[in-house]
C-alpha cells in the first residue's frame, strides 16, 4: 500500500526504532512512548486489521508478538506484558495496517492504566538500544565464530526473457531502517545467472561484515545452501551428481567470495506472491530487461 504508514516504515521509508525483525513481521517502538518498550507489531503485508488478515499473517504476527513478549520478560526484566490491538475507527484504530501493541509491565511500575501515560523519560534510542531482540540469538547457522557490526535484510530476484537471453537482478537491501536497490542487466544470459548475480551484486555492496539475511525465491541458489548441494560440489571439485562440471561456476565462486565476511542466513520466499521486497525485485529486474530492449 503506498501511502499507508506502517508499509512505508517496512519498506524503510520512514525510520522506526526496530526490536525485531523476521520475513514477515516487524516490530519496532510506538513513537508515543507513553509506556517503557510500547512495542507495536506489523505484518510485512498490507492488511487493515484482525478483520480482513488471512490466517497465515494472524499465526506469524502472534508468534512474533510471543517471541518479544517472552524476551521482555526472559531477558529484559519486565514481570508480565499487555498485549492488545485495535479493529476499526469505533475501537480507536488510528492506523489501518494491522498492529498489536505489547506494553511491558514491571511490578510496582507506577503505571495506572495501559492508557494515557505521561511520556517516558529515555528516548526511543535509549530503550530500543537496551531491548531490542540481538540478531546473535537467532539461529547461527554454524557460523557463529564471525564477528559481525551490523544486521541487513537483503531481498534479490533475477529474471530472464528468453533461456538464455535477455536478463535483469535486483537486490534490495534494509540496515537501520535505511533501503538501497541496486539493479543490472545482460544480454544472452540464463534465469540462473541472474539470481546469482542479484544476491552477489547485493552481498559485494555491503562493505562491513554483517549478518546477512538473504530472501530468494530462487531454489537453485537458496537450496545450494539449505540442502548443502554446494558442500558436495566443493568436495568433488564443482562436480555435480552426474559427474560434469557444475554451471556457473565461476558465479559460485564469486558467491562464496561475497559471503566470506558476512554471517549468511539464507530463506527461501514464493516468488509472485505477497512479498512485497521479492516483487519490488522482480518488477527491478524486469525494468532491467526493458532497457535492454530499447
Ligand atoms: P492504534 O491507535 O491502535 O491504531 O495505534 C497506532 C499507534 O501507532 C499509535 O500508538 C501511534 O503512536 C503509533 N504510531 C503512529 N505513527 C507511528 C510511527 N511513525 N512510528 C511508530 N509508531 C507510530
Ligand atoms: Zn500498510
């Protein structure tokens, strides 16, 4: 949705206090800070509120409001935590993309009611900066001996007209509420390649070592690491089960040259769906192969 407010914070067009972040959901700080860590949640997909979201975005919006929930609590100190959400105008919902707020709660916290506090003391940074969710406990992939300085989302796509022919990537990346797209083209190249060079281009520009979600809807890239196709290649010398040489190797090679300082976590989205990063990246790539027609 283009102008809904809470869209354009998770495209990262206006800066939010992040606490947490996962493919479909993020978290960040009510701006009022009336409450110590009032916390809103949003599905990364536009819906209104409780009444019109699919079953699938309710589940992982409540896992999400759990996980933080349970990590005020386990790790912040709180004792217990309100969480509650608004559904239309009449019950007081001033913005129409889904949200529950968690409002932490201490024993003897002074505070009345969950409504109409005076404002808090620290700024958002302060308090973002003391409770949000460290990306260290998140799965660790077996990588966990790298020293990482910061967190970014990168979404990649490639697309191809034409197998081999005209071809575009895309990668779209997040870090501190900050978003940078980069996008490419060739001529007479293969869907394969393209995905390849979208997560490569994108890792290539991240110049500190990060930890480094990367969301395809590629299987052929994300599986190589999921299913540690790319283990066997190195071992056999880029050979692949039939025993002839792996494609793209040389694009394989960049790939795991791209990786070396990152802490990669690798997710595999459906591609043509509701993602709204994977389809700014498709429409991306496809931009590219116009202009190459041109
Ligand atoms: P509701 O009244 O339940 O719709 O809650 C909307 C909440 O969004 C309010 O508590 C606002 O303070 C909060 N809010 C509005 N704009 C922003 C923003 N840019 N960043 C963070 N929170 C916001
Ligand atoms: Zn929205």
């Amino acid at each position: 949705m283009k102008d809904c407010i809470f869209c354009k914070i998770v495209r990262g067009e206006i800066p939010c206090y992040k606490i947490y972040e996962d493919e479909n959901v993020l978290a960040f700080l009510d701006i009022e800070n009336d409450v110590y860590g009032h916390t809103l949640v949003v599905p990364k997909k536009h819906c209104t509120n409780i009444l019109d979201a699919e079953d699938e975005t309710l589940a992982q919006v409540m896992k999400a409001v759990q996980k933080i929930a349970k990590h005020f609590v386990d790790d912040c100190g709180f004792d217990g935590v309100h969480t509650f959400n608004n559904n239309g105008e009449v019950a007081g919902q001033s913005v129409m993309h889904l949200h529950f707020h968690i409002k932490p709660r201490k024993t003897n916290d002074g505070i009345k009611s969950e409504f109409s506090n005076p404002k808090v003391e620290a700024s958002l940074e302060e308090i973002c900066e003391k409770l949000k969710l460290k990306e260290e406990k998140r799965e660790c992939q077996g990588e966990c001996d790298k020293q990482t300085v910061g967190n970014v989302v990168l979404y990649t796509d490639g697309a191809c007209s034409g197998n081999p022919g005209l071809g575009g990537w895309a990668a779209i990346m997040q870090s501190s509420g900050k978003t940078k797209k980069l996008s490419g083209g060739e001529e007479n190249t293969t869907n394969n390649r393209m995905e390849l060079m979208g997560v490569i281009s994108g890792l290539e520009a991240i110049k500190k070592p990060c930890k480094v979600d990367i969301y395809s809807d590629s299987a052929y890239v994300v599986n190589a690491f999921l299913q540690n196709w790319i283990e066997g290649w190195l071992a056999k010398g880029w050979k692949g089960s039939t025993g002839k040489d792996v494609l793209n190797i040389e694009l394989w090679k960049r790939l795991l040259q791209a990786m070396k300082p990152h802490k990669v976590a690798w997710h595999k989205v459906k591609g043509h769906a509701d993602n709204e990063l994977n389809n700014e990246c498709d429409a991306l790539a496809r931009a590219e192969i116009d202009k190459l027609r041109l």
